[in-house]
C-alpha cells in the first residue's frame, strides 16, 4: 500500500508537468487534426523526457526500480502513433538499461513494447473514430494497464533468475499497473481539456471573423472613403471588443471608433506604425510591454498598444487598419490574429470592389460601343425614305419618324447592362418598321417568341446588332424577297432565341465576325458562362441561323 502512495505522489508530479506542458508551445500540434514530421520530432523530445523523469523518479526496489515510465511511452504512442511510441519507448528502455540491475533487460524491451501498444491504439482509434477517442481518458487508461501488464509479463520471461521476478513482480505489479494507468487516464485528460479550450477559442474567434465578414460584405462596393470606413469600423470595433478600431488611407484616419476617438479620428498619418506598415508593406505590433504605442497625437491618450496591418490590393498599400488596446488592457494574441484575419478580409473586399468596377466600366464601355455601331448610312436612308413617303402618305411618315426617334431615344438611354427581351424586342420593332418602309416588298419580317418569354434577361443591345448584320450583310444583297425570322422557344434548361435569313450569305464565326457580333457573344459568356453565347449555321446562298442560348433560369 505505501508503494501505491509513493508512486501516486510521483504521479502528483507528472500532473503539474503536464499542465505545464499543455500551456507551452510544444502543445500547440496537438491542437490540429495532424501532426506533422517536424511537430512529431518535437513531441518525440518531450514524451521521451517525461519516460525518462518517470525512471528517475522510481523507487529502487530489490535492485530494480517502480516508476511511472510507462505513461510518456504509451501516450507518445496514442498520441503520435507506432513510430512516435516506438521510438520514445526504445530511448527510454535504453536509458533504463544503462541503469543497470537484473530487470535492465526486460524493462528496456518492454518499455519499448509499451510505446508500441500505445501506437497500435492509435491506429486502430483513427480506423474508427479519426482523431476523437485519441484524448479519451478512458482509451489512455485501458492503453497504460495494457502496457503495464505486457512488462510485468515481460519481466516474468525474461529476467533472471526467475524467482527474484516473480518476487518483484508480486510487490510492484498492483502498484505500477494502477498509478500508471491513473495517471495516463489524468494526464490525457488535462491534455483533453486544453485541446478543447483551444478549439473553443478558435471557434469563438472563427465565428467573429464570420460575422464581421457577414457584416461589412459589400460594404466597399461603394468606394474606399470615410463614410464606407466609418460603417467598418463601428463593426469591427463591435465585433472583437478591442479598445479601438482605425482604417485610414496613406495620408489620414478615415475613420476611429472606440477609445481615443476625441483626438484620432480626422486626423492626418503621423503613426511612425502607420506609415512604416504602409511604406514597407509588412504588419508592425505594439504590443504595450516591451514596445508601447506612442499616440503622436495626445500625450494623455489612453492607449497603450496598436496592431497594424496594411490594406493591399494587388501589391498597392490603399491604406491601414489598426486594433488598439487600452494601457491597462494587454494585446490577446488571438486579436493579433484577428486582426490580421480582417485586413485580409478587407483587402479582398477592396479587390472585388476593384474588380467590380472595371467591369462595370468594361460594360459601360462595350455599350457606347455598341450604339456607335448605329451606320450614319441608316440615318440618311431613312430620312431619304420618309421624304419619299411624306407626299403620297404623311400618315405613315409620321409613323415612321415615330419608331426612328424611337430607335434612338433607346439607343442613347439604355444604359443598364442588363434589359427584358420584351424590351429588346420592342427597339427591334422600331427598326425593323423602318426597314420595312425602305426594302418594301422585299422584305418580310417573321416573328414567333413564346410570351411566357419576355421576361428573360438577356444583355442590352442582343439582337438588333443581329438583325441588323441579317439585313444588311444578307437580305440588302439578294435580288428576291427576303425574309426575316426571330424565334424564341424554351429548350429544357436553355432558351434558344435564333435570328434567321434566307439569304445565306454571312457564313463567317463569331470570332471572325463584326464587331457587334462579337460584343454580344462575349457580354453573354461573362454574363452566363462559356457554354452559352452565340453560334453561326449557314448554308450558303440558302439560309443563314444566328442562334443565341442563354440559361432557362435567366427568364424572370
């Protein structure tokens, strides 16, 4: 019974180690759900001193030694695996060897044994839970008296002479198996608890940095300025619950909420932070200890330590955002993370609000393009054409100028990326009217849309420049009648919309073709994706089909 109090006070000491062990930086791999060579050759150093610790501090018995070895030899296996508890229970049986005594022997092999029942364990707990029951007590418990049995049979085998074993093992084997297999059961356990705090506070912290993302997503959309800045600091600051939140541009605090805010906000950039971290693109801490943060403007400012992180956009510093703590407050590391996390976070924001606008000023671009297509030859043929009709037919002139003005009040105020084909069909028909007047018999204009169809968005100026190439590259060059048709049918989770002559005399690919042509099949695939756009079916001086597929879910 003494030997079960003596050995449990040692184990009182392993305790303490452990905690200790669990606050340190040679925990932190067993935090994820892998451990790496170089973390496992760490944790090979530390499993092996705690075997190594649990010899020294035995109790020599009979010229052998009771000890809690077995729990750093056994847990390096559960926790690391066979190779881990193989080479952990090998240093330290050989350092139990050296030691010398008629056990030296067994208990090295079986030391080494013992590391590997921890990492048979291990295997078999990752085939069936993954990492889950790696730091369950229990597991540790069943794992050490295993192990612990394992040597006390080990000894029996191979220590001589024989009954000197079986005298020892009668005395030791209670004890050790017993002290042994609490103390891995506590020692997992204290390992448990602390994995779970850190896991806890990264997932406390992952969830602020999601609902700050959830929060200011979109908010510099419209623009990097004070007023967008103003709205991302009152969250940040929220948020993390630091002391206070900055983002400035290169030259002043757009906006500060928190702390301080009576003499920072407005000001210009006189943090040497600041613009070090803007100037050198690189993360500068104050962390309030062994560098406090110096406010450059009040003595008297109550904040004592800054973290500052440039915003990037494309390697171009825009500006900073900075967490500040009170002086009476230290800096969490977690925060610094945080913090790190949330210009990241922004600095992507900036990109897609970046991104957003060059292709809104592509759009924007491509449009003026598109109506500048309009030929000045179409404007003078059909003025030349209502002068014609305006003495035999004033009624139909007027009409005429009607659909005309029309056509470019259309032309000059459509500027939203997006329009109905309704819409479209209707600057269409002002176009085709005149048309009509020109060609008159000659031209004949067949329209068949599903109206379950007009509401489907398709990208502005889609098919008159179609139209437009049909008429003036086909129908403008035949002698007969020629003919028009516009179609527009649902084909499963398409729409097809095809634009067809009688001519057949356009015959080249989109790529080769005009540049209307190319405009919107290119404004369609940014739009809708590659496997949508348009596509060119020609039979020559037989029919020419202009087919445009955009997706059935763009129909409203």
């Amino acid at each position: 019974m003494q030997l079960i109090f003596s050995l449990l006070q040692q184990m009182s000491v392993f305790m303490v180690v452990a905690y200790l062990f669990t606050k340190s930086p040679a925990f932190r791999p067993l935090t994820g759900e892998s451990i790496r060579r170089r973390q496992k050759l760490i944790l090979y150093f530390v499993f092996s001193g705690f075997s190594i610790m649990g010899t020294y501090f035995g109790l020599p018995i009979s010229d052998a030694i009771a000890n809690t070895r077995a729990i750093g030899a056994v847990l390096a296996g559960l926790i690391g695996g066979p190779g881990l508890g193989l080479a952990v229970g090998f240093t330290a049986g050989l350092h139990r060897y050296f030691l010398g005594g008629f056990t030296a022997f067994s208990c090295g092999v079986s030391t080494t044994v013992e590391g590997l029942v921890g990492g048979l364990f291990h295997l078999y707990l990752m085939r069936q839970n993954g990492v889950r029951d790696v730091f369950n007590p229990r597991i540790a418990l069943v794992a050490t008296l295993l192990a612990e049995s394992l040597q006390m049979l080990i000894i029996l085998t191979l220590a001589k002479p024989y009954h000197d074993a079986l005298d020892l093992v009668e005395v030791i084997a209670a004890p050790m198996i017993l002290a042994n297999s609490i103390g891995a059961a506590l020692f997992i356990s204290i390992m448990r608890d602390q994995k779970r705090m850190v896991d806890k506070v990264g997932a406390i912290f992952s969830a602020k940095a999601l609902k700050v993302a959830e929060k200011t997503l979109g908010i510099f959309s419209r623009g990097f300025n004070a007023e967008t800045a103003a709205e991302l600091v009152r969250i940040i600051h929220a948020e993390t619950g630091v002391g206070a939140v900055s983002i400035t541009d290169r030259e002043k605090v757009l906006a500060f909420s928190g702390i301080g805010a009576d003499h920072h906000s407005g000001k210009p950039l006189l943090s040497n932070y600041a613009t070090q971290a803007i100037q050198q693109r690189k993360v500068f801490y104050a962390d309030g200890v062994h560098e406090p943060f110096e406010c450059p403007h009040s003595a008297n400012c109550p904040l004592g330590s800054a973290l500052v992180v440039p915003l990037m956009v494309d390697k171009e510093v825009l500006g900073t955002i900075i967490l500040f703590e009170p002086k009476t407050k230290l800096f969490l590391r977690n925060n610094r993370s945080l913090g790190e996390g949330l210009a990241s976070l922004l600095s992507e924001q900036l990109l897609r609000s970046r991104y957003e606008d060059q292709k809104s000023l592509l759009t924007k671009s491509e449009l003026k393009l598109v109506q500048a297509q309009v030929n000045p030859h179409f404007l003078f043929n059909t003025l030349n054409t209502v002068i014609s009709i305006i003495e035999q037919d004033a009624l139909r002139a007027k009409d005429l100028l009607f659909h005309l003005s029309n056509f470019f009040r259309k032309n000059l105020k459509r500027s939203n990326d997006l329009s109905t084909l309704e819409e479209e069909m209707d600057h269409v028909n002002s176009y085709l009217t005149i048309e009509r007047a020109r060609f008159e018999d000659r031209l004949v204009v067949d329209i068949d849309i599903d109206p379950a169809l007009f509401g489907t968005q398709l990208p502005t100026f889609t098919l008159q420049p179609i139209i437009e190439n049909a008429i003036k590259h086909g129908i403008a060059n035949i002698f007969g009648t020629g003919v028009i048709k516009v179609l527009a049918r649902r084909a499963g989770a398409t729409i097809h919309i095809d634009i067809e002559d009688n001519a057949g005399s356009y015959c080249q690919k989109i790529e080769h073709g005009g540049l209307g042509m190319n405009l919107v099949d290119k404004r369609i695939k940014n739009l809708y994706g590659e496997q949508f756009g348009i596509a060119v079916n020609c039979q020559p001086d037989i029919q020419t089909q202009i087919r445009i597929t955009i997706p059935a879910g763009a129909a409203s």
